[in-house]
C-alpha cells in the first residue's frame, strides 16, 4: 500500500462514522444514522502533514514536533476498506519513521469503539497512559487511551 499527499479531489476521504480523533478511526458498530460524521481539516499549513491511501483512508501527522522528532497520527478509513487496516497502519507507521524521520509515533485509542488491539501491538505501538472519563461515547463518558510507538534503530 502506498500513501501520496493530500489533494483537493481527495476531500470525501476526510469523514466518515468513525469516532473523531483516534489512532485507527474504525467505523463504530451501532453508530446512531443521525450522528454527524467524524471529520478533518485539509491542511492549512506544514503543522499537519495529511496523506491519502487512495480510495481507503486518510493518515494524518499532527502536532509534529520536528525538534523532539514526533507526532500524533490519526487515521481514518472507509467502510469498504475494513480489511486493509493492518497494512495501513503498518504503511502509515514505516512513513512516519522513514519518510518524514520521526522517532515517536502516538495516539489516542477508545477501547469502548472496540479497535483491533493487536493490530495497534503488531505496528509497535504499546499502551502508554489511561484516561477514565476521556471520551464521549453512546451517551456515556468512557475510557480512552494513549498508544505509543518508538523507532528502534
């Protein structure tokens, strides 16, 4: 899988059901048809460096802190694209440390949304911090984690 840079005609790829913010933005089983799709900016300036998996998903490098050389990274994937959220990860996971250099990789994930957890474990991200009360889910406050990755080598 390959990831290209962000283009105007790439603009639907920017929402979608998935809960907003998160590491691996899944669509949520049960998600009320009401309930307004999570969305993204395009990018405004070079804070945010915004990738296309055409026709799959958008991987987005937040908070970049070139100096301590790490950032945040958000994903967000189509439902039609469920299947390829291992090599995406992966493919988002090798872009941040070898294309853009960086040495740490991290974001947030809602165990409640139920994400594949040992997809996260076999990108090298490890849970690094718990956050009672730290989302907003089904009418309900619930847990909400950090998961980390650091580049070896």
């Amino acid at each position: 899988m390959m990831l290209r840079g962000y283009r105007s005609g790439d603009a639907r790829l920017l929402s979608g059901p998935w809960t907003a913010g998160e590491l691996l933005g899944l669509p949520v089983n049960g998600r009320p048809a009401l309930v307004e799709d999570a969305a993204v900016e395009p990018p405004r300036d070079a804070a945010v460096e915004l990738c296309i998996a055409p026709g799959v998903a958008f991987v987005r490098f937040s908070e970049l802190d070139w100096t301590a050389r790490r950032a945040r990274l958000e994903i967000g994937i189509q439902p039609q694209a469920i299947d390829a959220v291992a090599m995406l990860l992966k493919t988002a996971v090798a872009h941040g440390f070898h294309v853009l250099n960086l040495h740490r990789l991290y974001g947030w994930v809602t165990p409640a949304a139920d994400p594949p957890l040992a997809v996260l474990g076999d990108a090298g991200f490890q849970r690094e911090a718990s956050v009672p009360a730290g989302n907003w889910l089904d009418g309900a406050a619930v847990q909400r984690q950090i998961w980390g990755a650091v580049r070896r080598g």
